[in-house]
C-alpha cells in the first residue's frame, strides 16, 4: 500500500465538541432515530431504500439514493460523536499517466466557493477536525474526514464538495502537482529543462521501494485487460503524457454524482447531511451513464510466469539473497460477499503465524527471510486474489519456492486444519467485533469501500455475524469445506501467475536514462516561443507560492459553537501487593478487558540497550512455561485479541532533558479469558524460554527484512530521529531503539553465522525487566468487571519474580515513577505527576483496520494519500 498523508491526520483526545443545540437530540439515540424511516420515504432529494439493524456492531444502515443523478448514499447510524463523512468516486484510468492521483491533489488546490490554495492546511487551525486525508486507489478516489463538533462538520463537508465538485482545476496547479517542464533554476533560463511536479517525484520516490515495485507488477499482470493493468498512481515515464486538457476531462466524466457514493457515520442527524448535500452540490447536476463499470478478469486457460527487475537493497543481511518470488491466485468477485469472506478466513489460515502450513513450508525452510510482499488474501480488486511466497532467496531457489508451495496445496487438501486454529480465527472475529475504537466510522468507510465501488451491497458486508454462523453451519455439514476450496481455488485453477524478482545493478541506472530520454523528446518537440512560454509560467507559478493568501472565504469554528466543558474521565490507581501502583478506568467496553503494564529499564545495563527493540519483538513469539513456540501463539488467539510488547519513551512536557524509559505490554481480551491471559503474562514474565535457536534465528531475519523494506517508505521519519539523537536524551534513545541504528543492528545480527552470543543476552535483559520492581498497570473494563480484574492483576503482580537486590538507576535524568499513593477525596491518586502520559488507553494501533481476518486491504496497486 502506498500512503502520503500531505493533508491532516490530526487524531484528537476523546473529548466531545458537541454544539449546546444538538443537546435536544441527543435524548433519542441514534439507532432509534434511523429505525423511524421507512422505504421509500423522501428526505431532501433523496429516497430511503434499505433500513437495516445490524446489533452485532451496534448499528442502524440506512441506505438511499438521490432522485435526480442517482448518486448512492450509505448512512450508519451509532452512538459514536466522532462523525464521518466520505465521499468516493469509482476512478478507472486506461493508462499509467496518473490521472486519478493527479486530480485527486488538484482538486484540493482551490475550489469555486474556496478558491484558495491548498483549504486542507488552511482548514487545520480552523476546525476540530479529528481526520482529513485523500486516496487513491486502484479503482476509486476517496476524501473521508471526521470531527466531533456538528458545526465543524457542516464547515468541513461544505469545503469537501465544494472541492469534489466544483475545483478551479488552474493549469498552475496542474502543473505544480502533477507535471512540468521548469529550468533547473527557475529564475535562470540559461540553466537545463528538467521534470519537476509532486506527483511526477512522488512516484520517482514510490518506486524506489521494491516491494511496492514487486505489489504493482502483480496486479498488472494478474489482473492485465483492464484498469488494473495500469498504474492509478501514475508511472514517472508516462506522467509526462498526461495534459491538463484530460485531467479536466477526467474530472467531468468520474467526478460527477452519477458516479458517486456518500457516506456518513455516527450521531448526528441524517436529515442535516442530505440537506446540506443536496443544496450545496447534487442540485446542479443531472443525471448522466458513468460508463466507468469494471469487467471481470477473463479467465486464463494456462499458468503464466512473469520476471522483473529491481535496485539492488544495501541494507539486505545477505546480498547475495535479493530475489522474491510468489505465486498467486485470481479467486471471487469480491460482490459475493460469503464466499470472499470465506477466502479471507481461509487466508488466515494459510499464512498466519507459525501454526500456518505456508510459514512452517516458507519461513521455516530457511530458504528465505520473509513472506514475499502483498501475502494472503486481497480483495481490493474485482476479482479478489491471494498471493504467497519469499523474499530474501538466492536465484536459484525460485523453482524450489515454487516446489514448496505446490507440495503445501496438496498438504492442506489432504490434512486440512485443526479445529483450534479454526476456533482461534472465529474468536478473533468475534473479539474485533466488540473492540470499540474512536477511529471506527474510517475503518468502516474503508472496509466497505472496494464493495460498493464494484455495486455490491455495503450493508450486507457489514453483517459479520451472519457469515460467521454460515460459516460454522457449512463446517458441520461438510467437514472438507475448506480442503475443497483450497483444491477449487489453488489446485486446480489455471489463473495462477509466478512473478519473480531480482535485483540489477545498473537498475537505477537504466531508470535515469529512460528518464532523460523521455525529457529529450520532450524538449526537442518544443518552439522557441514554448520554451520562453515554459520560463514565463515558472516564475508564474513561484509568484503564486510565494504569495500570501485571504483565506477569508474559509469556515471556522466559533467559541460559541464549541461545547464549553468536556467529559472528565475517573480513574482510580491504587496498590497491587501493597507497591504496585495500578490504575482502573471504568468504561462500557462491551465485554473486552484492556490490560497495559510499563516496566522501567532505569536499571539496565548501557550495553543490552540496544537489543532492547529484538528483546521486545521476539519475547511472546519463543514460547513460555510448558508452551513452545507454536502452542503459545496458538494460546494466544484463542485467548486474547493479541499481546504486544514494544520500547516505551516519554520525554517529559517541561524538561527536555527528562524523560521515561521503558517497555510497554498491551493485551486485551474477553472479559470471559481475563484468568488465561493474565497466566499468559505470569508465564511470559516468568518462564520464557530462550532455548529455539532456530527459531530465533527465523525471527531475527524476518525483522531485519521487515526493517529494511521500510527504509523507502519512512526514510524521512528515520532523517527525523536522526536529527534528534543530539539534541536530547531521549532523541538519543530513539535513534537507538528506531532509528538507523537500530536497523543497522539488525542487518549486523541476521547476518552472524552463530547467533548465540546474542540470544544469550535475552535472558539478561529478562532479569531487569520482567520483574515487580519497576512496574505499573493499567485496566480498561466494564465497571461490573473491575473488581475481577483487580483480583487477576493483584494475581499476577504478586507471582512475578521480585529482584533480591536494589538496583541503581543507570542514567539519574530519566524520570523514576513513584509508587506513594494518596487519597484525595474518595479516590486514588499518585502523588507524583511528572509524567502526564501515564498510559494511553486508545487501542487504535492495535487494530487500525474493522478487522483484519476479512476487511480488504487497500489496494494493492497503490492507495495514495494527499
């Protein structure tokens, strides 16, 4: 997935920003509002079509349509004050000119209403906006935003048509985002012509990156005879082709509201949306034929076999392993929602964590060093496909990789899966669905986005637990269910590609001269009145981003409209074992206990500081107790809804030169395993074990991969982290634990022949860190389980080992928690409150997407964000 967020991302604190006259509304819930409409009711030009419950998330779907342009409308109503809007365009491009990324960045650059440059950043200071961002993907343009305030979402959905619809689409702007022709130095026109453009150097920057690379050739050559042959995003040789006359000409044809799709999510009244939709845009369109449906994939007869080439990684633990190869599969129609649902489970299956068939096959083989990109199920495309194998292989282990993967088809049809991992699956489902996240309105739009873009139905996407029923119902009825779609879909299917992928050394090379040859034709076709032309619209176009602007004609909240007061959340920290300090937070958590523990590493040695990151990824994946390594992951998912562990840093506000160093465990799970997954904790703190060389060795290469496919991609987070590492203490530790150092580290250790001498230093970092000593809790349950959970965690705290000596602090600046605590009034506080961010309750990292067994991933061709 490509990911630019040049917008906002601006996530805020739960805090409701709820204007006083929404208050007489708020008595009926939203739910109970969106029952009240019935079919065929008429609200502001539009018809209502579908009213459907869906209890198991809490929601009430109210599908309509709008009378006049036929425009689609998804209302989910829920009682969420953190409100969405998005609106989606099905975008399919015939060439790799980008036109769909390009538009998408230059629709944002002004519209008729606000026709300043760039509303999205002038619009941060203005609003209480909770997100803003654009994507595109393979097949469609999305523009979600979300915020708590009904004014502020009246604001921002009036500069998201306004934009969407009716954009000042200037040639500057096509210029400046897309592409130009500009002197190297534009003031000087004796210098060279050069490309210049946003986009145009985006993509340069995209295809730097070789699983991105290895992601976009798969989908073009699986899925060849239609958009998906091309790149949406744009191919830095074909940007160049694309004039402002067809990017105007695109917008006309796809972004109209016969080819749209709306969507709003949470509390506030529906009737308000589609007022305001119908009013501000709709009004002034009729209806057209889009003629933008996508043709299923004509089937092949025969396999086909694909090799590309790539740069060379620097960063590889073995330069001489540098080649990918998998092997994919086109599968379903992702409108027929079952059966791809059914795929995606069995996906999991596959290629989830050590228990699956394909990592003991691959990842074990020691053939390579991780899954090859876009592994398991994709369901972002018409056709939905899944894909699996290495990367970090020598050359001439393509066809054993191959061999590998045909013998574990035939493996699976014949043994098929033991019912715990089905068990753990469904129970990751069944967790995810009761996991409440602020983010939950975008995952939705998301989730539902690549359905409804090819007229499947949203609404029956989101009955989860029906599939889930059907799901067990055709288990029982024939127990080879899933051996039989594996024999269907991978076995006997002629539609299979093996792509392979090695590096080259003059790669870069080659790419800059096809570069300056495409520049050449382009200059040579120029007059002498263009080329003076080209040197004029420069300094046009640097005036233009030099001037400042009105933004006047902007929306902006007022104090009025912002809700005085907000919530104030009760917590409660008291003493596990008379030294603990825990806090408990009450919340109606729908039957899911959050649990998250902070062990100081104050009292850790200078020089296992940097194996801290390692320590931390591989100390739930080594087994614990009686539990090997694969009897723990599977404890795991049938257990919880997953257990983390990751560094912890927290500069301190006032201080630069203070902050808290430590490690953070984060787990949660139904409140029915709270007893399980706190013995999980007790065994991973006290008997882990260290002994599986080999496996260890298989995790250490899998990260080292993993970091080393970042670089590309985080490149400037990495120069950021860097810049800090002399300016604080703390910068100094991050570099440490997520920086370059740190991936240097990793490339140094994957690539040592005996591996032991670091593998013996996990159970010396064990002695400072899992242990009583410098540890604080924290419990996120329903009130009716707070007390249970106090007993689980006072459990746990009093049977983890407690050091038999004092420890000195290593570094006397970094903050030391205290654990004196002292009643204030009928609670609990701690007396010291140097550190204002104790424990962050949001789980939104944890799981980012509606649930990652079955929700589609984004794209694979490309989802770009502005």
């Amino acid at each position: 997935m490509w990911s630019r967020y040049r917008a906002a991302g601006r996530l805020l604190s739960l805090s409701r920003s709820l204007n006083q006259k929404s208050w007489r509304w708020k008595s009926v819930s939203a739910n109970e509002r969106a029952l009240q409409y019935t079919i065929g009711e008429q609200i502001h030009g539009f018809t209502v079509e579908q009213v459907t419950a869906v209890p198991e998330l809490f929601l009430t779907a109210v599908k309509l349509s709008h009378d006049n342009t036929g425009a689609r409308y998804l209302h989910v109503a829920r009682e969420d004050s953190n409100n969405l809007f998005s609106i989606q365009f099905r975008t399919t491009p015939m060439d790799s000119t980008g036109v769909p990324h390009i538009l998408e960045h230059t629709v944002l650059c002004g519209s008729q209403k606000y026709p300043c440059r760039d509303p999205f950043f002038k619009m941060l200071n203005r609003s209480l906006s909770t997100f803003m961002n654009a994507f595109t993907a393979s097949d469609y343009t999305l523009y979600p935003f979300s915020t708590q305030n009904p004014k502020d979402f009246q604001n921002l959905l009036s500069v998201y048509l306004d934009a969407a619809f009716f954009p000042c689409l200037r040639q500057l702007d096509f210029w400046q985002e897309g592409w130009r022709l500009e002197h190297e130095n534009p003031t000087d026109p004796e210098t060279p012509l050069v490309f210049k453009g946003v986009v145009f150097n985006e993509m340069k920057g995209a295809f730097t990156d070789n699983e991105r690379l290895f992601a976009q050739h798969l989908q073009n050559k699986l899925l060849p005879d239609h958009t998906y042959g091309v790149i949406s995003g744009g191919d830095p040789l074909s940007i160049p082709d694309l004039t402002w006359e067809q990017l105007k000409q695109f917008h006309a044809t796809h972004y109209h509201p016969s080819n749209s799709r709306f969507f709003t999510y949470g509390n506030f009244p529906l009737e308000k949306h589609l007022k305001q939709i119908h009013e501000e845009a709709l009004v002034k369109f009729q209806r057209i034929e889009s003629n933008t449906d996508i043709p299923k994939q004509k089937l092949w007869e025969n396999p086909r076999e694909h090799c590309i080439k790539c740069g060379l990684d620097s960063f590889a633990a073995d330069p001489s392993k540098q080649t990918t190869v998998s092997v994919s599969y086109l599968l379903t129609d992702i409108t027929d929602t079952f059966e791809t649902f059914t795929l995606s489970l069995l996906s999991s299956l596959l290629v989830d964590g050590p228990n699956s068939p394909f990592y003991k096959a691959l990842i074990e083989s020691g053939v390579g060093t991780d899954f090859s990109p876009d592994v398991g199920f994709n369901g972002s495309t018409r056709d939905a496909y899944f894909s699996v194998g290495l990367q970090g292989i020598a050359e001439r282990d393509v066809d054993t990789v191959k061999q590998i993967i045909a013998r574990t088809v035939d493996e699976v049809i014949v043994k098929g899966f033991e019912e715990d991992r089905i068990e753990a699956l469904l129970h990751k489902i069944e967790i995810q669905l009761k996991h409440q996240s602020t983010s939950f309105g975008l995952a939705l739009t998301s989730y539902i986005a690549s359905c409804w873009n090819q007229d499947g139905d949203p609404v029956e996407l989101l009955k989860i637990a029906d599939k889930v029923a059907r799901f067990r119902q055709c288990l029982k009825e024939n127990p080879r269910f899933l051996q039989e779609k594996v024999e269907t879909y991978f076995k006997d299917n002629p539609h299979r590609l093996t792509l392979s992928m090695s590096p080259e050394e003059a790669y870069y090379d080659k790419q800059a001269k096809m570069e300056a040859e495409k520049l050449k034709q382009k200059i040579s076709a120029l007059s002498g009145e263009e080329k003076k032309q080209i040197f004029e619209k420069g300094l046009e176009l640097i005036a233009l981003q030099s001037k400042s602007e009105d933004t006047s004609c902007l929306p902006a909240l007022k104090v009025s409209d912002i809700e005085p007061k907000i919530p104030f959340t009760v917590l409660e920290t008291t003493l596990a074992a008379d030294e603990i300090p825990v806090q408990y937070c009450a919340q109606p958590t729908n039957g899911v206990v959050y649990f998250r523990a902070v062990s100081s590493l104050n009292t850790l040695p200078e020089e296992l500081k940097p194996y801290v990151p390692l320590f931390c990824n591989v100390i739930t994946k080594m087994g614990c107790g009686a539990l090997d390594y694969r009897e723990q992951a599977q404890k795991i998912e049938l257990k919880t809804g997953g257990m983390s562990v990751s560094p912890h840093i927290i500069p301190d506000d006032s201080h630069l030169d203070v902050y808290e160093q430590g490690v953070l465990f984060s787990s949660l799970c139904l409140d029915r395993n709270l007893p399980d997954m706190m013995h999980l904790w007790s065994e991973i703190f006290n008997n882990p074990r260290f002994e599986e060389e080999e496996h260890f060795r298989v995790l250490v290469k899998k990260t080292a991969q993993e970091l080393s496919n970042g670089i590309p991609d985080c490149g400037h987070l990495y120069a950021s982290i860097r810049a800090s590492k002399n300016l604080t203490p703390s910068g100094e530790l991050q570099e440490m634990f997520s920086g370059m150092d740190q991936v240097k580290l990793m490339k140094r250790i994957a690539e040592m022949s005996d591996i032991k001498p670091v593998l013996r230093k996990l159970p010396r970092i064990k002695k400072y860190l899992l242990n009583s000593d410098n540890i604080r809790c924290s419990v996120n349950a329903a009130p009716q389980q707070i007390s249970e959970a106090s007993k689980e965690v006072e459990k746990f705290i009093k049977g983890i080992t407690k050091s038999k000596k004092e420890r000195k602090p290593v570094r006397p600046h970094v903050i030391e928690k205290s654990s004196e605590v002292k009643p204030v009034g009928h609670e609990m506080l701690n007396s010291l409150q140097i550190t204002r961010k104790l424990i962050n309750f949001s789980f939104e990292d944890h799981l980012a997407n509606f649930t990652s067994v079955h929700a589609d991933k984004c794209t694979l061709n490309a989802v770009f964000c502005k």
